[in-house]
C-alpha cells in the first residue's frame, strides 16, 4: 500500500521515493512509488500533476488495490530514487476550492439543514448539490456570508484519525458506512467531516468564497462556487464585464441596471412599432402586388403572384404571402436574394400542393425546403438560382390553371 505524505502534509511540495514499479500503458507508463505526495482523483478533487525526477506526471489515480498509480510521460526505473515535485499552483487551489466546499456544507447545514449529496472540484467552477425542496436567494445570502466569517476568523485546519464509532460519538457531518481508521478534517469549532483531500491549514487562506449560481438538478439544487484565486479573478472579470458595460452604456457602473431597464423597454416599444410598420407594408406591398404584377388565368379568377426582392427576410416574405393568399383564388412565389429563401402560399381551397412542388424543384437546385399544401418555404443554395427557381414555379402554376 502506498504511504501518501498529503494525508498528514498537504502543503508537501517536494519528497523523495522509491519506484516500486513501471509498467507501459497505451504509449504512457503506469509508476507506483513506495510514497507519494501526489493526490489521485477521488471524492471530487482531481489530481496532482507535476514531476519525477525530470519526467512529467500526466495523471495520478487510484487501483484497485489501494495504490496509487501516477501516469507518466516516460518510464522510470524500477529501484531508483526520484525526486518528486508537485505543481503547487494547481494543489494550492485545488486545496483552496475543497475546503471552501466543507466550510460551504457545513453553512448549509447549520443554517437551514440542508444536507450536501455530491461535490464536484471543476477546471474553473466548482459544486455541490444540496438535498432540500428549494433554495431561495436568503439561503445563498445568508450561507456565504456565514463562510466568509468562518474565513475571515482564520480558524485552525487540523487532521484527525479515529474509527466510525469515536467520529460519530464526537459529531460529524454525514454517516459513516466505512470501517476502520478514518481520517477527518476538522475545522475548529464548525465542522468536522471525513476525508481524504488536501487541506488548508486555517480558514483564513481561502481568501474568500462567492456563490456563483443556483439551479434545480433532479430532485436536488446545485450550487456553484469559486473561492481563494478563483474568487479573486472571477471578481476582477465581474468589474471588468461591468465597467465595459458601463462605457458601452453611457454611464456609471451603479447605474447599470437602471439603464439596462430603460433600454430593454425602448427596445420592445421599437420592436413593436417595427412590426406595426411591417405589417402595415406587407399590406400595402401585397395590394401593389395583385393590383400591377399579378398574372390571371384565361377566366380572371385565378391569379398568381411571383416576385423576387433583393433584400426582404425570410420572415417577411412569409407575412407578405400571407397577407397576398387572403385573397381567394391567389397563388404565390416570392423569393429573396439576400436571405437565400423562397415562399411558396396559395389560397383555402385551391388543389394543389405547394409543400411538395417546392420540394421537387429545390432538390433540382440543391436547396431545402417543404411545408404544406397551402404554405412552403426553403432556402436555395445561391441568389443567382432564385430566377431560375421563380420561373419554373410560376410556370408550373401558370400551367396548372390555364
């Protein structure tokens, strides 16, 4: 079994070990170490990584047999010294994110009894998912003002060993199943929970703990958090994001949301008035439409309508072929230059079916579309096919009602 020096030391930057063994694995080497200061993934921290010797440590796990394997880049000899170096950059955050998450789950059970499930140590975010009904913005409030004060109070990390039943009698967290020796951090005076990770060794360098999000997974709620360095630079982006935003707008960074109302409610009353102004000119454009370039059968009592704009939406074509078959007896082709689209409509009741006439021909075309016996619509590979596609639409129809 592996002795692993971060139980007792997790601030252990450098150790010297033997190689126990060396095995190839898909183009990387699988070293077991007699000792080892290199965290494996387990209960929600990933692992170390850094160097034996001159080698880089890729990975570092967990086997079956309770040893711990550290991926390497090259082989080692088995029998040989190595000087082992841990990126501390990466331990002293991850050591960072996982004690704020104790000091995270204990808030939440003291202050409200919600009990943590799982925990999750991400690249960027980490999390928690607390088992309760619902979590409402005073339970995110009033917990990360209770861990920031157990922060700032620079309380003392200790490690402790005991058996399930010492550890129950003395009060923790959650229940124990395992047996056998346990190792527990405690955090003095608040919490006291089972553990194998790395750890500060006062409260005080975690530097701080924000609550990042909130949300419902399944029967559970999921909060992210980042806490130490990561707090730090996620404050820093949070300034920057708003202070950008502030310029952008015109005006103090306090005054932000403020202004962000004001202009969400401009934006719908434009908005509105855009689409009384649209529906206005699809009416008045499908009026000039009938009334000049429609083509009517022999009898006058049918007519089809075709035309092709250089820069409509998709969007407005469809109103404007709706407002054109509102007319009885009318068909119509529009199509759009700029927006590759085609609109395909006809009037209630007239035979005919536009979803598969517009499907046949766009297909000729390498265009997509379908829709409908009374309405189609597609795009075409390429403005210069919208001639060729009109035409033969409209000389289709012309045939079908001459």
């Amino acid at each position: 079994m592996t002795d692993r020096l971060y139980y007792n030391d997790s601030f252990l930057r450098e150790f010297d070990a033997r190689v126990a063994a060396c095995e190839p694995a898909d183009h990387r080497w699988r070293v077991r170490l007699e000792r080892t200061a290199f965290y494996p993934t387990s209960g929600g921290q990933p692992f170390d990584v850094g160097t034996l010797n001159d080698v880089n440590v890729l990975e570092v796990l967990d086997d079956e047999h309770d040893e711990v394997i550290h991926i390497t880049e090259r082989p080692l000899k088995v029998g040989e010294e190595v000087h082992g170096v841990i990126d501390w950059t990466r331990r002293f955050d991850h050591m960072q994110q996982h004690t704020a998450q104790h000091l995270l789950s204990a808030a939440f059970l003291e202050l409200f009894q919600f009990q943590t499930v799982s925990f999750h140590l991400g690249r960027d975010i980490s999390t928690i998912d607390l088992a309760t009904p619902s979590v409402v913005p005073r339970h995110l409030e009033e917990t990360e003002r209770r861990v920031n004060e157990i922060i700032f109070g620079d309380r003392p990390i200790r490690i402790r060993y005991g058996t399930a039943a010492d550890l129950a009698a003395e009060g923790i967290r959650k229940k124990l199943d395992r047996e056998g020796t346990l190792r527990v951090v405690e955090i003095e005076g608040f919490d006291r929970q089972p553990c194998g990770g790395t750890h500060l060794s006062r409260t005080g360098q975690t530097g701080m703990l924000l609550i990042r999000r909130c949300e419902k997974q399944k029967q559970n709620w999921r909060i992210e958090f980042v806490a130490g360095f990561r707090a730090l630079a996620a404050a820093r982006s949070d300034l920057a994001l708003l202070r950008s935003a502030a310029e952008q707008i015109g005006c103090g960074m306090t005054e932000v949301p403020q202004m962000l109302t004001k202009i969400q409610e401009e934006r719908r009353t434009s908005q509105r008035e855009t689409k009384r102004l649209t529906e206005r000119l699809a009416d008045l454009e499908a009026a000039e439409l009938l009334a000049n370039k429609a083509q009517r059968s022999h009898d006058g009592a049918n007519a089809i309508v075709s035309a092709i704009f250089e820069d409509a939406s998709a969007s407005y074509l469809a109103m404007l072929a709706a407002k054109l078959v509102t007319n009885l007896n009318v068909r119509t082709i529009l199509a759009s230059r700029s927006a590759n689209a085609i609109v395909l409509a006809q009037s209630a009741g007239l035979d005919g079916d536009m979803g598969a006439l517009l499907r046949e021909l766009l297909a000729k075309v390498s265009g997509k579309g379908g829709g409908s016996k009374v309405f189609a619509q597609g795009s075409m590979s390429g403005s210069s096919t919208a001639d060729k596609i009109v035409d033969a639409l409209t000389h289709s129809l012309i045939s079908a009602i001459s």
